[in-house]
C-alpha cells in the first residue's frame, strides 16, 4: 500500500504544476501531509529537482502537442 | 508466435510512413506497431491491421500497461492485448518497464520507478500475469529517463537484470534509452550491456534524440524525432558481438520523418554494425 501511495505521489508532481510548485517549496511537509513513510520522506526530499523540472516539462509539451 | 531465424530489421509503424513502408518491403523484415493505438480500433481498422499483417511480420508494441509498478495491472487492458494478439498473430509482443499511472492520475508517457525490491515484485507478478492472459510472455524494454528515480536503493541495470533474471520475459533493450540514460547519469553504457544475459537480450529498439535544459545542466531526450546517433550504432555492435541468436532491430521514428530512403539507410547502418558484432563473435570463438 505504501508502495502504491508512493506512486501515486510522483505521478501528481510529475503532471499537476500546482502539486509541484507546492512539493519544491515544502518537500518534507508535502510528503508527509501525502502520508509517504519515513524512508520515502527522506527519498523525495533529496529528489534529482533539475530532472523533475525536466520530466514535468517534457509531459506538458507532449500532452500539448497531443491536443 | 515463431523463433526468428536470421537477424531481421525493421521499422515502427507510423501512418506518415505507412506508403513508404509498404513500398520497400524487399528490404524491411518486419514492422513494430503501436498495440493501444487499436484497443478501441473500429472494425475497419483492425481490418487494414490483419491486411498489414498478412504482408509483413508484425511485432506488437505496448505503451499504457504500466508493467513496472506495485500496483496490479487492470485485467481490461490485458484483455485488450490478449484480443489483439489473437487476431493479428504477431511474431512477440513488448511493454515496457514503466509505471504510467499513479492513484488514477495518468501521467502520460513512460515513467521510470522507483528501482527496489517492491517494483521488482511488482514487475514480475504483472508479467507473470500478462503472460498467463495473453498467453505468451512479452518482451519488456528499458525505458529513458529526465530524472532519477526517486527512492532508488539500486542502479538500473542491477533493476533490470533482476526482473529478467527472475521473469520469462526476455529484453527489448532500447539502446538510446540506455545511451540517453548513460549520458544523462553518468554510467558505462557497455557495463550495463556486460551486465545482463546475452541469452536474454530478445529485441532492440533504435531511435534518435536531442539535448535539452541550461547549457550547464543539459540531458538527452529520447524524442524518436532525430537520426539514430553513431554510438548507438556502436552500441548494437557491442550487443551483437555477445547475443548467441537472431536480433531483431527496430528504429522508431515518431516525426520530422525524413524521406524512407532515409531510414532505410539507417536499417542498413544497424544491419552492418550487427555483421560487426557478429564478426568479433566469431573471431572470439575461433
């Protein structure tokens, strides 16, 4: 279950800008407000910030480009 | 489903390249086609695939089962791929190792999970089960990512080894995704092609990229919109040299489509650098 809610967690940074924008200003506080374990706490706060930025544009020109 | 023979190169089945395709069959071995694009395919359509099918070999290609992750994959959309495998008789079938979905929220491309012990499990239950409903394994394929996966304990060939290792299914490996991934975090691409059984390694994709970010901080991504690169040539020469059987060689090209003379040009690149890996294979073993 946490596994899955830990999924569930990167999926709404990946594509929700808000989500983002909130996770980037309080990593620990979001992650821990989503419910993630200690362990996966401590994963998303040292998260690779230039390849989220990244992947999450990427997402956004490919959905545009889709219509 | 059959054993391929020879080594055969191929294309991804795209409709702006569909005339050109069909009017170079004498030197294209087979086509890859995109199988979610006809999960929903009205009559007609799956029609003209069955027509496709009947000229040339056709391998199947999955984006949406989300075979990476935790969470079980929806027995619908396996159903789906069981469907479409019954009808168009492909000669294998692939997905990729990805979660694409997370708590109802679609992503909508591929993305690399966590690499740990939970998605390995995860992993092989849905191909276990992908392969009990569609009734024969499918190939999987590393895929490229912008970013590390977060809660990493482990790096991506000792990820992917193990759920090969431990799965029926045998590799796609994607050698710009490797390529892309190699440059972007800094690992030896040939190291992680040492690290996985040749036996195991069933498929390859080609494809091409381009650089993005700052121009302090930029990565590879892996577009499908440019040229093949020459070290990925290198690449499939150095998987050549080691596989004991028949490749089968897919470039995927997704737009800016150059003329098809233009990509048949690049099957025949891919073509010579297998008959140089399998030339240092031979000269091994003599």
């Amino acid at each position: 279950m946490s596994d899955a809610r830990f999924e569930e967690f990167l999926a709404r940074i990946y594509v929700d800008e808000n989500a983002r924008a909130k996770f980037l200003a309080d990593p620990r506080g979001e992650a821990s407000r989503a419910g993630l374990t200690a362990q996966q706490i401590d994963d998303v706060v040292k998260i690779d910030r230039e390849g989220l930025e990244m992947f999450a544009a990427s997402l956004k020109r490919k959905k545009q480009s889709h219509g | 489903m059959m054993m391929a023979v020879s080594d055969r190169f191929g294309l991804g089945w795209r409709s702006r390249l569909a005339l050109g395709i069909l009017s170079h069959l004498d030197r294209i071995d087979l086509v890859e086609v995109i199988a979610d694009d006809f999960f929903r395919a009205t009559r007609r359509e799956r029609r003209a695939l069955r027509t496709l099918a009947a000229q040339v070999p056709i391998t199947l290609h999955g984006v949406t089962l989300g075979m990476a992750s935790c969470v079980a994959v929806e027995t619908k959309r396996l159903d789906q791929m069981a469907r479409l495998c019954e009808e168009v008789k492909p000669v294998s079938w692939s997905e990729h190792l990805a979660f694409v979905r997370g708590g109802g929220i679609e992503i909508g491309h591929l993305a690399a999970p966590p690499r740990t012990a939970a998605t390995i499990g995860g992993a092989i239950a849905n191909l276990r089960r992908a392969w009990a409903v569609v009734g024969v394994a499918p190939q999987v394929e590393n895929v490229a990512t912008l970013i590390e996966p977060p809660g990493s304990d482990r790096d991506e060939a000792a990820w992917v080894a193990e759920i090969i290792r431990n799965s029926e299914s045998d590799l796609l490996l994607d050698l710009h995704n490797l390529h892309a991934n190699a440059l972007n975090f800094k690992f030896d691409p040939v190291d992680f092609i040492s690290r996985i059984s040749p036996e195991r390694i069933g498929s390859i994709h080609l494809a091409g990229g381009r650089w993005i970010g700052r121009p302090d901080a930029q990565r590879l991504l892996d577009d499908h919109l440019h040229d093949v690169p020459d070290p990925v040539y290198d690449l499939l020469e150095e998987v050549a040299a080691r596989v004991p059987h028949a490749l089968t060689v897919i470039i995927e090209r997704d737009g800016n489509f150059p003329p098809i003379e233009w990509l048949i040009d690049q099957l025949d690149c891919a073509r010579r650098a297998v008959s140089r890996g399998r030339s240092r294979q031979k000269a091994i073993a003599a």
